[in-house]
C-alpha cells in the first residue's frame, strides 16, 4: 500500500512537472488525457486519479466537454486539509499551539499599524461578549476565535488567514487532550490587546499578545508533563 500511495504522489508530482515545461498559464487548457498518459508512461485509469487528486488541491479544474485547465492556484483546499494532516502525523497540540502563537506574534506590529477604529470597535464588542460570559463561568472558543480573525483579516493575506483558521480547526478536534482551561482573566488579557493596538507608541502589543499566551504556555507545560508521566510501551 505505501509504494502504491508514493507511486501516485511521485505521478502527481511529475504531472506538475510536466504542465510546467509545457509552460502553461492559469486558464490554459491541459493535452488531452491520451497524450498527457503517453507522456507520463501510465494508463489513462490511473492518469485519471492523479489529475482528480489535483483538482481537490486546487492545481487543476475540469469543464465538462473541453477538458482540464490549469486555474489560478488558492491555497483554500490545501489549508482546509491541513488540520486532518497533522493529526495523521501525529502532531502534538502543543506544538501547534506554540507554532500559532509564533505567527501571531509576527505579525501583531503590521496589524497595529494599519487596523481601523471600525475594526477596533469590532473587537471591543467581542471583549464585551468575553466579559459577559467569563462571568457566568462559561467558556467563550467562538469569540475567541472572532477576536483572533478580526485582528488579521484587514491584512488580506489569505495564508494567514487559512493557516490561523487550520490551527482553530484543529484545536476544536483535539481540544478533549487539553488541561482545563482558567477563565478568571482572559476577557482582561483580550482586552489588554485592544489598548495596545488603539496607543502602540505607549503600550507595546507584541507585549500584550505574549501576556495572552501565558495561558497557552501553562496548558502546553501541562500536556508535556501529563505526557512525562503517562508509562511508555516498551
């Protein structure tokens, strides 16, 4: 099974290389499956597979009657299967979790350089929803998730965007692994991210956001230790 899967990996990956030395531009339409099969050394069948694998990613789009055309790439289908990825490969959550926080810290500055006061009125509503919630002792993932969007959104950068979305999507999957989660200070902690962002010059965001991931650092000290202590099969 696992030559049969590289087998049509490594086709896949040839294809590509192939449409490339044809020197084909989004729109333009692919050989026919006849010649492209002749050209790769394989069956029309197992073509067939490759180029659907290529369409799910993106590379590739069909028109019924005309054929396969190259389309202008988007990374959407390859970031909505990366969270199904990571748990095949046996990532921890705390290393996504630590690879997230990385993100976001690099780019809290550029964010608090261009954000309007529209988006900050956006935020300070979220905040205010925490608060309400928090108080009653309830959890707030949703809002957490709107604030963390809200932030970078405006930064119209859709690997962002996608990847940040692939981390939510991932946590909300495996989120039975993690320690319990402290409510008493986050909507404060969110809060505190918003000031930064309206007075940058007095209050350092990149502060703001790494006293936000305290919280995160405590849960992923926590998993390694329930990890460290949990007996190894020999």
């Amino acid at each position: 099974m696992a030559q049969i899967t590289g087998r049509f990996e490594s086709l896949q990956a040839e294809l590509l290389e192939l449409i490339q030395e044809l020197g084909l531009k989004p729109q333009d339409a692919l050989p026919s499956e006849a010649v492209l099969a002749q050209k790769l050394g394989v069956s029309r069948a197992t073509l067939r597979e490759a180029t659907r694998a290529l369409q799910s990613q993106g590379y590739l789009v069909a028109h019924q009657g005309r054929g396969l055309f190259l389309q202008n790439f988007s990374v959407a289908p390859v970031i909505s299967r990366l969270p199904y990825q990571l748990i095949e490969s046996g990532a921890d959550l705390d290393e996504l979790l630590i690879a997230r926080a990385a993100l976001e810290r690099g780019l809290i500055r550029e964010v608090s350089e261009r954000i309007s006061e529209s988006r900050l009125a956006r935020l300070d509503e979220v905040v205010g929803t925490m608060y309400e919630l928090e108080a009653k002792g309830l959890s707030f993932p949703e809002e957490d998730r709107e604030f963390h969007r809200c932030l970078y959104v405006d930064l119209n950068n859709r690997v962002v965007d996608g990847t940040l979305e692939a981390f939510w999507q991932l946590m909300a999957k495996m989120r039975d692994q993690l320690p319990p989660l402290r409510y008493d200070d986050l909507a404060d902690r969110h809060a505190a991210i918003v000031r930064a962002l309206r007075d940058p010059e007095s209050l350092d965001p990149v502060i703001a956001l790494d006293d936000h991931f305290i919280d995160i650092r405590q849960r992923t000290d926590a998993l390694a230790t329930r990890r460290s202590d949990t007996p190894q099969e020999s």
